[in-house]
C-alpha cells in the first residue's frame, strides 16, 4: 500500500452519527469498530461508542474518525478543516449542499477574487469544511 495522507476526527459520543453521516455524503465503505469489540471489559455506552472509524470513498478519499476514548477530554476546536478542491463543479456542488445542510455556512459557495468558486462552512458536527471548485 502506498502512503496516504487523511484527516482523523476526534468526537465526543456522536463518531458513529458522524462517520454514517459523511458515508451519505461522499458514499464509499464505512468501517466502524467499537470499544466493546476490543475490549470485553468494556460496558454500557463506552462499549458502543466508536474506537475506530474509516471511510473509503469511490472517488479516493479516506476520512478516519473515533469518540474520544473514556477519561480523555474532548476539546473541539479551530484546529482542524477539512478542504476539498478540484474542478468537478457538480461533485462539489453537491458535497457542499450535504455537508453545510444543519451546519452553519461562513463563506457562501461563490465566485471569489481568485477566479474559483469557493466556501466555508462548518457542519452539524462542529467540522469545519473548505470547497473550492477550480475553473477548468
């Protein structure tokens, strides 16, 4: 396998909603494997919540995210974005609908000084998202 380089998100109980959410969104498989999988000792709610998750999308992209395992503090941010570029107007177009749907969007999805089309918005999940669509 060559080496990739993806984006791993930190939730604090909403991995699985999150991780199912994305997979509506950019399609692909969805692997997710709970604490109580690995651990046997674990129970209740920390059994179920997500320890690992990855999502392989058709189109080559690899999103990983897991809750934060128990006793670890969940300190969301303006740390990470997640950006998505190319020249596909009605892929992106579409990504972008999905992911800023009950999000806030910060920089509407137009036209911007620099020829592309372009916006920011931050999803229900508190992630922020970058699409810029290139003129081809």
């Amino acid at each position: 396998m060559a080496s990739r380089l993806n984006p791993y998100i930190s939730f604090d109980g909403d991995a699985r909603q999150a991780m199912e959410f994305y997979q509506v969104v950019f399609g692909g498989d969805l692997d997710l494997n709970t604490f109580g999988q690995f651990d046997p000792d674990q129970t209740g709610e920390t059994a179920d919540r997500i320890m690992h998750g990855m999502l392989v999308t058709p189109r080559g992209y690899t999103l990983m995210g897991a809750d934060n395992p128990p006793g670890m503090e969940h300190r969301p941010g303006n740390n990470i974005t997640v950006s998505l570029s190319g020249d596909d107007d009605a892929e992106l177009r579409g990504y972008w609908a999905a992911l800023s749907e009950g999000g806030t969007v910060t920089v509407p999805l137009e036209k911007q000084m620099w020829g592309d089309v372009f916006g920011m918005c931050t999803d229900r999940f508190g992630i922020t998202w970058l699409v810029n669509i290139s003129e081809a």
